[in-house]
C-alpha cells in the first residue's frame, strides 16, 4: 500500500498527504509506468532535456515547496523522501528541481524561509538558489551548459571591446 493519499482540502487545492511517517530516503513511489510526452503540461514532470511524463496517481498531485519532503530521481523513475516526512504531512518537491522552463509560472505561496517569489523553471533561477536542492541529473546539465554558453559570450563581448579599442 502507498504511504500516502490523495486529498481536495489542501490550501492550494488537490495533493497528497503522508498515511505513516516515511523516513528519509524511503521509496515513496514509483512512476515507471508514467505517460512519456515531448511538450510539458502545466501538470508533467520533466524527466529529460525534451521529456516530461503524466502520473495522475502521484506526479501530478505533487505540489510545489520551497521546504521539500520529497525528491524525484529521474533515473529510477521514483519519488524518494527527501527528509523524514510525518504522518499527514503534505507531499511536495521543488519543482525547478525537474523544470528547466515552468509551462506556467506562478506565484510561490509555500512560506518556506528563504523561498521563491515565483516559481519558474531552473532556466531563470542562479545557481546559487539551486544548490540548495538535490537536483536532477538534466537540470544540472543544462545550467551547466547554459553557465558555458555566458561564459563564451562574455569572453566574445570582450575581444570585440578589444578590437574596437
């Protein structure tokens, strides 16, 4: 039986909460099974540079926080608790964790200390926000390749301040 339920009541509308204490590093489900798409949703979970899955029985129903209990691995398909998550506790993630671009950008209302101001995909956030979280291997790659990509047009702006002395 899965460590948790679905549930309408919660201050944003649907999500998950926890039925028992899970502790930190537990297997809180799997998404192997998920729908694989090539375009986000507002709803998907992006899984790859170009691809996202639908999980109407646990993705989808995990909301946004800046404080979160649990942590997608990408890899083995699998919703990990990030930290020791009480019963009755919500389920949750850090959603540019995953998101390299949000299809819908919104305001973050979670009250985490230290949180977002909105919540938008890794694209747009500095590193410095996103070392805070454990974050998937696509993500780290690509602002990595983005951090390159500024680097290389720094460098280029600069030999043509150069050229132009």
């Amino acid at each position: 039986m899965r460590p948790f339920r679905k549930v309408s009541r919660l201050r944003f509308g649907k999500g998950l909460i926890a039925t028992r204490a899970i502790p930190r590093g537990a297997l809180v489900a799997s998404f192997r099974g998920a729908r694989t798409r090539g375009a986000p949703t507002y709803q998907s979970v992006q899984i790859g540079p170009q691809t996202h899955v639908d999980d109407p029985t646990c993705l989808n129903l995990l909301n946004h926080s800046c404080a979160p209990t649990v942590r997608i691995h990408v890899g083995r398909r699998a919703v990990i608790a990030h930290r020791r998550i009480r019963k009755g506790e919500p389920l949750t993630f850090f959603y540019p964790s995953t998101e390299w671009r949000m299809a819908r950008p919104f305001p973050c209302h979670c009250g985490a200390p230290g949180g977002l101001a909105e919540v938008r995909g890794a694209r747009d956030l500095p590193l410095a926000v996103l070392r805070r979280f454990p974050l998937s291997a696509h993500i780290r790659r690509m602002k990595e390749a983005q951090a390159r990509a500024r680097t290389g047009r720094r460098r280029a702006r600069a030999r043509i301040r150069e050229t132009a002395a």
